[in-house]
C-alpha cells in the first residue's frame, strides 16, 4: 500500500470468510512490514516491522508520543479519517492486505474491534450499544439471534450478571469500570478477531483495573489482543507479547519476561528501569 490514500466508507464491500470454529487458527494473524505513517510533514511512524499472533494478548508500551497508538490505528484503519495521515508500508491479515482498494473499512472494523481509552457508550439503553454493531452489520435474522448476541457479548464482558434486570436502562447510567465493559462487549458482539485497546484502563479506579486485567486474559483465549499501556506493570501482568517503541520507532519486539527482564537493546532497558520516559 504505497503511499495509499485513506478510503472511503462508500466503496465496494468484501466480505471476508470466516474461520470455522473447529479448524485450527493459524498462530500469526497480523504482518506488518515497513510501515511509515505520516501526518502532513510529520513523520510518525518509521519503518515498523512486526508479527502479532492470535489468541495472545500482545503489549504496545513507551514514552508518551511515541507512536504506540497511532500504529496501533493503522490495524484497523482508523487513521483514515484523519485527512493529512497517509501510510505506506504493508499490513496483512491472515495474508490479506487491509489497505488493498478492495477492502471496505467498515467491514475491516467489524473484524478488528477497538476499545478506547475513555468508555464512550453510545446515548442509548445497554441493549442498543451492545446490538448496534451487529444491527449495522446484519449478524442477527431476528430478534431471538439479537437477544443471544447482546447476553453473550455481555457475558463475555462479565457484565451480564450486573446488568440483565436494566437492560433498557442507558449505558451512560453505569460506573466507568461498567461502561468499560460495556464497550468492551460492544466491540465484540460483532464476532471480531482482533481486539485493539488503547489505554482501556487508564481512566479506572485499581478495582475497576483488575476486573479489565482480568477480562483481557479471559479475552485472549478468542481473540488476538492487542493493548496500548503506559503502565509496565499492567503489560507484564496482561501480555505475552511486549513491543517497546520510542520516537516512531519500534526499539524491540518479544516474549514479555524477556523484554522487561533481558532487553536487548540499551533503550530497552533504560526504558523500564525510568532512565527516558
């Protein structure tokens, strides 16, 4: 996707085919090669090479600005609404290019859920924020496969029991570690297979915080998941996968116990024991 423009939600749609639940997932899911982001004349990203693998909770940490989140909205295409951002490079998904003119990003959307740092539930009832992606994206033929979508999605977020008598209460009505997983069971009631998290617990009080931690772990086991954390702790505690980057770089990328207890790279290490950051 050489310098390749941000795409329009109005273009063909591909559906993309789904893995059947009994065969094996393979264990990479996304490939990113060379990928540079630019904002206007501003250089963001610079030559990001990396492997995510499925069913594993992958960590972005670093400094602030320093490029975790904005590579992070390259997987699913969020930096298309930015009109000065433009991305080269190349990021496959299961071997597919994203960026390809074919791919529609809404559907993309539909497959890599995101989580923001902020809960933001939609001004509707906790049923409606849960159904509205699957509403849009026509995954429910009646209201029965609807009702069983939003009680699972909410069951996944381990909110169902909190919130099965008040469904038709508004979402904006709960506590931020509520609304969080509400979110949470927002992006995944369309079935995706990636879940982005930018800072998803950041805005929480320690309680709140476990029950996210606790959440994500529970997640990876579906999903492939991927988090952006300025707290080191939390990613040694969530993740399996820690890639360090600092000034639109990516420093250093693998197993977390050996990134944060032998790095190879000086900044790396001057990184985690508070030298830069």
């Amino acid at each position: 996707m050489p310098g390749a423009q941000p795409q329009t939600d109005t273009g063909p749609r591909v559906s993309w085919p789904r893995q059947r639940a009994s065969e094996t997932p393979a264990r990479l899911k996304i490939r990113a090669r060379d990928v540079n982001v630019h904002y206007g004349d501003n250089h963001a990203i610079r030559n990001v090479t990396v492997d995510i693998d499925d069913k594993t909770v992958t960590a972005f940490i670093g400094p602030s600005g320093c490029g975790k989140s904005t590579f992070l909205r390259c997987l699913n295409r969020m930096n298309d609404t930015i009109p000065i951002c433009r991305v080269s490079g190349l990021i496959e998904m299961d071997g597919q290019d994203i960026y390809a003119p074919d791919i529609d990003p809404v559907l993309l959307r539909a497959r890599v859920g995101m989580v923001f740092q902020k809960p933001n539930p939609f001004p509707k009832s906790i049923y409606d924020n849960v159904a509205y992606g699957p509403r849009i994206h026509g995954l429910a033929a009646d209201r029965a496969a609807l009702d069983h979508i939003v009680e699972q999605s909410l069951r996944r977020a381990a909110l169902w029991d909190e919130v099965k008598d008040r469904l038709a209460a508004s979402g904006t009505g709960l506590s931020g570690g509520q609304q969080q997983r509400l979110c949470i069971a927002r992006a995944i009631a369309t079935s995706p297979e990636v879940l982005l998290m930018d800072e998803p617990a950041s805005a929480l009080d320690p309680i709140a915080t476990a029950q996210i931690e606790e959440l994500i772990d529970e997640l990876r086991r579906k999903f492939a998941v991927v988090i952006v954390t300025h707290s080191m702790q939390q990613a040694a505690r969530v993740s399996q996968k820690t890639a360090f980057f600092h000034l639109g770089e990516l420093v250093e990328y693998g197993e977390t116990g050996q990134i944060f207890t032998n790095p190879r790279d000086p900044r790396t290490e001057s990184y985690i024991t508070g030298r830069i950051g």
